[in-house]
C-alpha cells in the first residue's frame, strides 16, 4: 500500500512538471517598452509578451506591482501569452521593484493567504487560473519550499486576491464639497453654525441623514468664492469630464392629463416585422425518421394556431396598438391605420420611401432594427413625421440630430445612473461591481464605474470608498468552483453591495445562484439591469430570497380598473389573456400616448411632450433630450424590489429627477 502511495505521488510531481504553466517560470530578461499610447485621455505604455515573461516579471521591471498590472489587463491573472499586448499607465511605472508577498516560514496568515491542500492532478497554473492569482505570487508565498516535488494533501499558501480598491485620476469628483468628520458632542446645528450655513441647506445636501453619528462624513459646499480655478491649461493625456445638459423642459402637469372628446383626423403607420412569409408556410418536413437505413421526409402540417416565433412579441404590440386605436375612436378622433411588414433588410422600407407611401402620416410607430430606424428617421426629418422606436436599443446614439425620433424605452444609461444613485445610500457598504469586461475597453462599463464614484463621493471621501471590481467568469473555467472566487471580494463584517453590471441571462442567472449560496454567509444586497425582471431561466425563489432591487420600464397595478377592462376587451378580440411582460401593454400605451397628445395639445406636443401626462396602463412616458436638435428619450423607470415575504413591491418614488 505504502509503495502504491508513493507512485501516486510521484505522478502528480510529473503531472506538476509537465504542466504548461511552469514552463514560463524560467527567468527571462523583461526590457521596457518605448511604445507608448493615449487611451481615453491616458497615456500608457504598450508591451509586448515575449516568451518566458510573467506577470510578475513584467510588473517588476516597470516597478508596479501584479495588481495594478492586472488591474489593466485583467486576462493577465490567468496567465501571459505570448504575443499578447499589455496596457501600463505611465503615470505609475517606477524604477523602485516591489517586494513580492513572503509568508514567514512557520507562521499562518489566515488574512493574506489562503491555505490550500494539493489534490492528485493539480498544477500551479491550474491554481493560478483556480484563484485568480500568478502563478510566480504563489510561488513567492512560499518560500523555501519546491511545490513541484510536494506530494497529495501538502499544504500550501496563496494569496488572497487584492482587489481593486482605488481609482487614479478620477475626473467626476466634485470639487464644490469638502467633507467634515463628525466628532463626539456634534449636532447639526452645531456643523451647520460652523460653516455658517443653516440646516436646512446642510440638509439640503446630505440626503438621508437625520442623526449624524460619531465618525459620520457631512458634505459641506464650498462657496464659489473659495474655489480655485487653475491659470494652467490642462495637460493633453488629462480627460476632461463634462456634465450632460438636458434641453429647457416646460413643467410636467402633476395631475393626469383629461382625455375624453376628441377630434381630429390622422394617418398612423405600422412598421414592425410581422414575418408574413415565414407565417405563410404552413407545412414543415419531417426528416426524423430513419427506414431500412434511408431517411424519410414527410411532409407535416402546423397547427392552425402556429404562429412564426420571430414574430410573437409584435403581433401582441399589434394588438395593443389595435384596441388603443378603438379606445381613441370611441372618443372621437378618425384614424387611418397603415401597417407594414418590415424586416431587419431595408428593402422593403425603401420601396416605401421612394413610393411616397409614408408622407402623408401623422405618426409612424417602429422600425426596430436600427439601420431601418435610421434610414425613417432621416425621411421623417425631411418631413416634419414624429417616430416612436417601440423597443429597446443597445444605445441612444440614433437620437443624435433627429429631433423627431422618439425611443419609448429608458436606455441602459438611465439604467446606470439610477442604479448609481441607489448605491449611494449605501455608501458605506462593501460596493461590489461585477461585469464582463475582461479586457477593460467596454466604455459601458468605464462609464458606470465612473456614475457609482460620483454618486458615493457625493457621501464620503473618495480614499473612505470600499470598492471591488470582479469580473465574472463562467463555473466552467473553474471546475463549477467560480463561487469561492467571488466569496474573496465579500466582507463578513459588513454589509455588501453586489452590483451586476450585465443583460446577459447566463450571466445574471449563473451570478444570482452564486450569491444566493453565498448569501448564507455573506450579509448581500443585489441590483442589477431592468434586463433581469424578464430573466426566464432561473427560479423567481432567487429573487426573493435576496430581496433584490432592479429599475424596469413597466409596472402593472392589476386592481385598477383600466387594466382590468383592457384585460377583459384583450380576451373578448384575441381570446386570450396579455401576459405581464407581452408587448401588448406597450403597443397600446404608446399609440394612445402620441395620438391623444397631438389631439389634445396639437404638433406644439412634438416639441414639448412633457406637457402631455395620460393616464396609462403600465407605464409614464418621460421624454427628454440633451439638445433642440436631438430627439426624445424615455427616463421612467420603476424601482422594482422582491421581498422576502415573496412579494414583487413598487418602491416609493421621492422624486422624479433622475
């Protein structure tokens, strides 16, 4: 027996030695780089790998330390390639090498390192990939000790991943604030008396707060007198940051806007992809079965109530546009209904334009594909024809110069800046913000990092800030392990933030079930993307076990009674029920919006849609633009929280400035 154990521990050493990553531990003279680039406002050097070089030689010769160059690069915690280009800020590249991490011979630090026992089949490099460190820090953590010769179960230590924690260069700090750390015996009356203001202005500007406590941070504005503004020219490598400027808005009404008689006549064209041709096909073959070796084909007819799945989600807008188009004219107006069969190519919606099919129209609801959304925004500029985009865009680029266009649906910035904003009131938890950014160039990404830190320095001092980044990895690249990699960013002693930065459903669902285990733990709050209410590959258990809050763009109150009676008037045409996230609601929220706001206020409502307040079925339209030449963006958002008492609550709304 005592000879078979020894075998088996001679076959992992060959297992560690023949292993891909030792094979990069040689030592290999690292030169500097010369290349240098400007990246975002940053200059930075770019190097190269050459074969042999780690991340810990590379971090070594421009004196920085693994972290920051992981930090940069973070498909470098797995591992260099060669080959492979590294981005290093030039503003942290010293001369001075840092000192690698030393664990003292015979003594355990259970804050530093994790201690790990060797399994049969396991390499440095796979612990490296396991952990999320390099493969040279493992080794520096142990020193004295050759892991390629050690045998099963030995113990051995890494170290515990170091996070991101700080931001250099961070632009959007305010610098009207300072920041007063509240001391024993301190009121605030008597900060506000300090600084000569009142309470109600210090009020004013520390949201939240009603008993300041000892070690508290009280946000003080600056008076502009007592702000120095620099006589020097900003450097060229310095981004320079501005705010957004929302066009001029006339006053929203703070009741509904009464719509009863109406009158008027309008054209109103439908273009969304119907796929006619596809729905036309009412025949599929059959090549399952195989006979006497020879696969048969059999001609199979569809259901009489098949429909085409592309699709689904329009037909039910359709139907909603439908009933709010017979709600309208029961009130009145005469409308003319034109509908078209337009797909993701422009063909179709070209024959269209140069037919002069579409001049005549009050409103025209869709395209969706964005190359067709541009091409109808262009003729519908030349032609004075309001737009409504019926579904959501990756961006709100397409809204630049088209002061026609109209997207129904909040983009994922709006998304970012309320999420940011709700961070805020937990400005002194853990803030975990996990995203998939791996190669750190998502300006997505950049951007709502950037939101978070301006809404947190809004509370606290940018160094008081505790901040991870994790960058999510799929359980397949860590045996199913991937949950112990996350457990390293979270804090016992505090409450965590956790933030997921990402619409992606493997990604939402696989990091869900990962806090949810860890949330036995770990104290978690969870947010995330208005993409995870309609999430259909997890369990709803999830949601509600972790009392998650995420912003959507429709909330539907059941016990009212006009949703009741399009639910009934839905049943009674199309003899079936709306379901809560069918496209129905939407259809018939945005066709009654527009007509009944040019009915009632006329084309001055194009420029001016705030003046318009409807009372809808499940959403309020809030359009805004940054400029008279740019077109109109919904900003409502609902704050949506799953309760552990297994209850989908709508928040209470303090305001509606985003």
């Amino acid at each position: 027996m005592g000879v078979r154990n020894q075998l088996k521990g001679y076959l992992v050493v060959l297992m560690v030695l023949s292993s891909p990553g030792l094979s990069s531990l040689s030592q290999v003279a690292v030169e500097r780089s010369t290349n240098k680039v400007i990246i975002s406002g940053t200059p930075y050097y770019i190097h190269v790998v050459k074969k042999g070089e780690t991340a810990y030689s590379v971090a070594r010769e421009y004196g920085i330390t693994v972290e920051e160059l992981t930090r940069e690069n973070p498909p470098a915690l797995y591992g260099l390639n060669e080959g492979q280009s590294l981005r290093i800020a030039v503003k942290q590249v010293s001369d001075v090498k840092p000192a690698g991490n030393v664990v003292r011979e015979g003594k355990r630090d259970e804050e530093r390192y994790i201690y790990h026992n060797l399994q049969p089949g396991e390499t440095i490099y796979f612990l490296s990939k396991h952990y999320g460190v390099s493969e040279r820090e493992i080794i520096e953590s142990n020193p004295g000790v050759e892991i390629s010769r050690l045998p099963v179960n030995s113990e051995i230590a890494i170290p515990r991943r170091v996070f991101r924690t700080e931001r250099e260069d961070f632009a959007v700090q305010d610098s009207n604030y300072i920041f007063h750390k509240v001391v024993r015996g301190e009121s605030l009356a008597s900060i506000a008396e300090k600084y000569n203001l009142t309470v109600r202005e210090l009020r004013r500007e520390n949201r939240n707060l009603r008993f300041p406590q000892v070690g508290d941070y009280i946000r003080i504005p600056v008076p502009r007198s007592a702000i120095k503004i620099p006589d020097d020219k900003p450097e060229a490598d310095t981004l320079v940051v501005k705010e957004e400027q929302l066009h001029f808005m006339l006053e929203t009404p703070s009741a509904f806007t009464p719509v009863s008689k109406l009158t008027g006549s309008f054209d109103i064209a439908v273009l969304l992809p119907f796929y006619l041709r596809e729905n036309s096909v009412r025949a599929d073959i059959d090549s399952s079965q195989i006979v006497k070796g020879k696969r048969v084909y059999k001609t199979v007819k569809r259901a009489e109530d098949w429909i085409y799945p592309g699709s689904t989600g329009f037909l039910e807008m359709y139907e909603g546009i439908l009933l709010a188009l017979d709600t309208l004219s029961s009130m009145g107006l005469d409308i003319h209904l034109h509908t078209y069969d337009i797909r993701s190519d422009t063909i179709e919606l070209t024959r269209l334009i140069n037919q002069g099919a579409l001049e005549k129209m009050d409103l025209i609801i869709g395209p969706v594909y964005t190359k067709n959304l541009v091409l109808i925004s262009e003729y519908a500029r030349e032609n004075g024809i309001p737009v409504v985009s019926p579904v959501p865009l990756f961006n709100n680029t397409v809204l630049k110069e088209n002061p026609n266009l109209f997207m129904a649906n909040a983009s994922l910035e709006v998304a970012q800046k309320l999420i940011a904003e709700k961070a805020e009131e937990y400005f002194d938890n853990n803030i975990v913000f996990i995203h998939t950014d791996t190669a750190g160039i998502d300006p997505d990404i950049r951007n709502f990092r950037d939101k978070i830190f301006a809404e947190l320095c809004k509370r606290i001092p940018f160094d008081d800030i505790r901040f991870k980044e994790f960058i999510f990895y799929s359980r397949s690249a860590f045996n199913n392990d991937s949950i112990n990699r996350l457990g390293h960013a979270l804090s016992q002693n505090e409450d965590n933030v956790i933030i997921i930065a990402s619409e992606e459903a493997p990604v939402i669902s696989e990091t869900i079930m990962e806090i949810h285990s860890l949330s036995k733990q770990y104290p978690v709050r969870v947010m995330g993307y208005p993409a995870m209410r309609t999430l259909d590959n997890l369990e709803p258990k999830f949601f509600f076990d972790l009392d998650i809050v995420m912003f959507s763009p429709s909330w539907i109150d059941y016990s009212r009674r006009d949703v009741k009676q399009f639910t009934a008037d839905f049943r009674k045409k199309f003899l079936t029920e709306p379901q809560e996230f069918s496209y129905a609601w939407l259809g018939y929220d945005i066709t009654y919006y527009f007509l009944s706001g040019l009915a009632v206020h006329g084309r001055n409502f194009l420029s001016n849609p705030e003046i318009h307040n409807p009372d809808l079925l499940q959403t309020r339209f809030d359009f805004r633009r940054r400029n008279i030449n740019d077109g109109f963006e919904n900003y409502k958002l609902y704050e949506i929280k799953y309760s552990s008492g297994y209850e989908v609550i709508l928040m209470p709304e303090e305001t509606d400035e985003y």
